[in-house]
C-alpha cells in the first residue's frame, strides 16, 4: 500500500493492470512535466508579482488563483485522466496566487521572498538526495506519522477558518510568538517530510506501470506540496521578521 500525506496523491490512483513503453510512467517523464508546472507557476507568477501596486490591485490575483487553483485542484484529484490537460492551468493559478502573496509579503519584510524560495528549492534537492541515497526511508511507519500529522495540521487550519466566521482566532497559526513560531517550524518540517512520500509515490507508480498520464498527476501532486511548503516557509520568515522589527 502506498501512502502519502498529499490529498493528490493516494495509494487509489494506480490502475491494477501495468502499462509498458510508450503507454508508462515513467520517471524521467515525471521530472519532466514537473519541471513544465513550475515553469508556468513562475511565469504567471512574475506577471502576477509586477502586476501588483498594492493589496488593492493584488485582489483580483489573489482570487483568480485561490479559487481557480482549489476549483481546478479538486477536479485533477477526481478525474486523474484529465491532468495533463488541467495541470498546467492549476500551475498557472498558483502562480498568479504565490506572486501576489509573494508581492504582498515582500512589501512589508523586504528580501523574504528570495529567502523562502531558496529555501523551498533547497529543501526540496536536500530531502531529494536524502531519499535516493537511502539516509531518509518512506518505511510504513514514517508515511503512518506523516499522513497523521498532515491530517492534524488541516483539521487545525480547517477550525481556524470556520471559527475564523464568527470573528475567533486560534493561537499559533497567526502568532509571532515563541509558541506560534515553534509551530510554523513544526508544519514547515511536516510539509518537507511529504516531499519524501512523493518521491517514493511517483518511484513506485513507475516501477508498477502506471499509465502514462500520471505523469502529469504526480507532478501536479508534487507541486502541490512544493506550493504548501513556500507558503509555510514564507508565513515563519514573516513571524521571525516581525520579532525582528
């Protein structure tokens, strides 16, 4: 069974029945059209970013990406045949969201944004070297821990949004606090440690033949979690900014 804390990316997304040649996943192939989604995440991205005079103009960026991300994300996850075509526009709305996001964040904390993408990308190659040399093992256990605390962590983000209705603010999420800045550094390892379940993810849909279009879902779903962690990375560098200032 193959688990991963990624909501895009299950142990039910592999048909039973192995492709071969032209037809199979494969991993280069993977590599390939992840490197295609972040090309397209990073040009709309910049656009998004120069776009951007203040959060007033930024609005617009700011909804077209969050709704047309989560909109289009849903429908990859459901209809897994259709991510070669949906996937890049997926990529497209994220960018316009990261780059208003980033726009926004840099205003007030000039040089973060620079900071939290090498980090992101840095982590990435890091967890990436860690994983094909055997030092970190997606043994049963690590993906049991990982699922469960990914889970808790959205359950927690969940309730902060619903109570968030009726004008009640959970701690740490928001808090520049000791407290709230352990638990940013918490989500922020939880997110990289997903990185691993991809990795082992998308390494087994190739050896067991998955068909060739989940190229593109793996590699949506592996932007997926590279998009949670900028954003988790950037959201603790403004809490250690903020002490800072």
């Amino acid at each position: 069974m193959i688990r991963t804390g990624n909501p895009a990316l299950n142990d039910q997304v592999f048909t039973a029945e192995p492709y071969y040649g032209e037809n199979a996943m494969t991993l280069q192939g993977t590599v390939t059209k992840t490197a295609i989604l972040l090309g397209i995440l990073i040009i709309t991205g910049t656009y998004s970013w120069l776009h951007l005079a203040n959060a007033q103009a930024g609005a617009p960026w700011l909804i077209v990406g969050l709704i047309g991300g989560f909109v289009l994300g849903m429908v990859i996850v459901f209809k897994k045949t259709w991510a070669p075509v949906l996937s890049p526009l997926y990529a497209a709305c994220q960018g316009l969201l990261l780059g208003a996001i980033s726009a926004l964040f840099e205003k007030q904390y000039p040089g973060i944004v620079i900071q939290a993408v090498f980090m992101t990308f840095g982590t990435l190659a890091a967890l990436l070297v860690a994983y094909k040399s055997g030092i970190i093992r997606a043994t049963e256990n690590f993906k049991l821990g990982v699922v469960a605390a990914t889970g808790g962590i959205a359950l927690y983000y969940l309730a902060s949004m619903v109570m968030g209705f009726f004008h009640i603010q959970l701690p740490l999420i928001n808090s520049a606090g000791p407290m709230g800045i352990v638990f940013s550094v918490v989500v922020v390892v939880i997110a990289a440690l997903n990185l691993v379940l991809d990795f082992d993810f998308i390494e087994n849909g190739a050896a067991a033949g998955a068909p060739k279009y989940m190229e593109w879902y793996a590699a949506f779903g592996l932007l997926v979690t590279l998009v949670w962690l900028y954003i988790e990375i950037l959201r603790l560098l403004a809490k250690l900014s903020s002490r800072r200032d």
